[in-house]
C-alpha cells in the first residue's frame, strides 16, 4: 500500500488539539476531530494544508453546538447524522476547494432514484439464506479471494480494500461477513468501528453481480448489527453510492434514515461519485 494514500496529521494550533486525516487517494482532507472554541484559526491552517495539493475538498465532522461557526468559513452542510457522537448529532460540513469538484451531472438522475428508495418500506428481520448458500465471519484463509473478488467488481475503491494487509486487520477485527455459495465467497461486507464514539460504518459491501438480487446483502448487513448490538454500539451508518438502487434500498428496508448526499465524495468505480449517508441508532 502507497502510505501517501493515508496520512494523518495531529496537530496543535492555538490550542486547538485537531486530527487530520489527509486522503491522497481520495483528494480530500477529513477533519475527524477537533477541540476550539474559534473555528477561524483551524480553518485558515485547513486551507493552507489543502493550498496547491490535490485535495479538492474539506470535510468536517462537527458537533451540534459548533456547525453553524463553519458556515462563515465558507462551508456547506451536506449530512447529518443524529448519533454518530456516542449517541449525539454529528453535522458533516464540505468546503470545495477545486471548482470542479463541486461540480455533478448526475444529480437528477439520484434524485429520482432517491425518490423511488425511500418510498419502500421498513421490514427489519432475519430471514433464512436461500439453498445452498452459508452465511459466516472471514477468516484469514478468505484474503487471496477477497482480494480478487473486490479487484473484480471495482476498479476503484475509496480505500486499499485489494491490499491484503489491510484485509487482515479488518478481518482481524471481528466485524467481517462473507455469503458462500457452493464454498465459494460470493458476497462480503464489514463494519469499521469507532470505538471512541461508539459508531460504525457499514462498509466494503460487495456482491458479484451474477448473484444480486438474492438478498444476500441485506442478509449480511443484518448479521453485522447483532455484532455491533453485542458490542454496544449506539449508532451504525452507511455511505453509499448515490447511483446504485439496490444498496440504497437495502438499507432503508433495514430502517436507515436518509441523511444526505456528499458530492463527489471519493473515488470508486474509476471516478469521483456522489453517496448518499444514512443511519440508525443500534
């Protein structure tokens, strides 16, 4: 794995104790936590940090009593989470620093399937794995596979989810399901925790596509919320793909609520895309 791609930066600037996650990979900067009453210095440091570099845009995730400071500073709000804090609202603020970063053609088109998605309904529960398929944790033995599988399915991907050190340690962690087929992987996905905070990201969802459309990952999803219930999380969210129906439409029959859309979020599939937020408490 290219280190570039993941640098992060703890810093202290008129006391201000601030952590920066730069995301070479991405062209991005994530603010992933904070200490100020005076948002002014951090975001002229933010500036500077993204001055003359790839990063074409700014994210913070802020609390409730501070969002509303960053809006002078030229940001804009484009989700919300209601318990990302351990329980308590978190606000995820951009600043577009490239103009064309800010910049998508595809915004009808999500819309209308937005439209479409958040009209199913809700049917939270466990339903049984069609014939023939098994359900379980991955394991060590599974990396070679998953490796090819995601290499596959995605030329892109907004993390090194094809370098089998970085599979190991999500593997490693516990929060890591895979469907089989015939002793085969054929879908996966993953939680990555915040133990701080007590949130998790459902994550690294894949699926071949000959096999969509079984409803294998809102089997695997669901696994993964009891993990997460077990481990005493509060909150669980999803970044998805704004143009996909179908991840989109699982997690709102699994009773995530919409929270906004991030406009050129990351990389995936060989171009910056547009993904939607959604959430539940746990």
């Amino acid at each position: 794995m290219n280190q570039v791609q993941d640098k992060v930066i703890e810093s202290s600037l008129d006391g201000c104790q601030v952590k920066i996650h730069l995301d070479y990979l991405n062209q991005r900067i994530k603010v992933t936590s904070y200490n100020t009453e005076d948002v002014v210095p951090l975001s002229q440091y933010l500036d500077v940090l993204a001055s003359g570099n790839v990063f074409g845009k700014i994210i913070i995730s802020a609390r409730e009593d501070e969002w509303r400071m960053f809006l002078s500073q030229g940001y804009v709000l484009e989700a919300f989470n209601p318990g990302y804090f351990s329980g308590r609202p978190c606000y995820y603020l951009a600043k577009f620093t490239k103009s064309q970063r800010n910049y998508a053609s595809t915004l009808i088109e999500e819309d209308k399937i937005l439209e479409k998605v958040l009209k199913k309904q809700k049917h939270y529960r466990s339903l049984p794995l069609p014939s023939g398929f098994t359900l379980r944790s991955a394991v060590p033995t599974d990396i070679p596979r998953l490796v090819e599988l995601y290499g596959r399915v995605f030329s892109t991907y907004p993390s090194s989810i094809t370098d089998p050190e970085y599979l190991k340690k999500l593997v490693d962690s516990n929060f890591f399901k895979v469907v089989l087929y015939q002793d085969e992987i054929v879908s996966a996905a993953s939680l990555e925790v915040n133990h701080e905070f007590l949130s998790a990201e459902v994550t690294d969802c894949l699926c071949i596509p000959e096999f969509e459309g079984q409803g294998l990952m809102y089997r695997l999803i669901y696994a993964l919320e009891q993990d997460a219930k077990k481990a005493g999380l509060k909150n669980l969210y999803s970044i998805a793909r704004a143009q996909s129906p179908g991840i989109n439409a699982v997690l709102k029959k699994l009773g995530y609520e919409y929270g906004g859309r991030f406009t050129n979020n990351c990389t995936i599939c060989g171009g910056f895309e547009n993904m939607n937020l959604w959430n539940k408490a746990c």
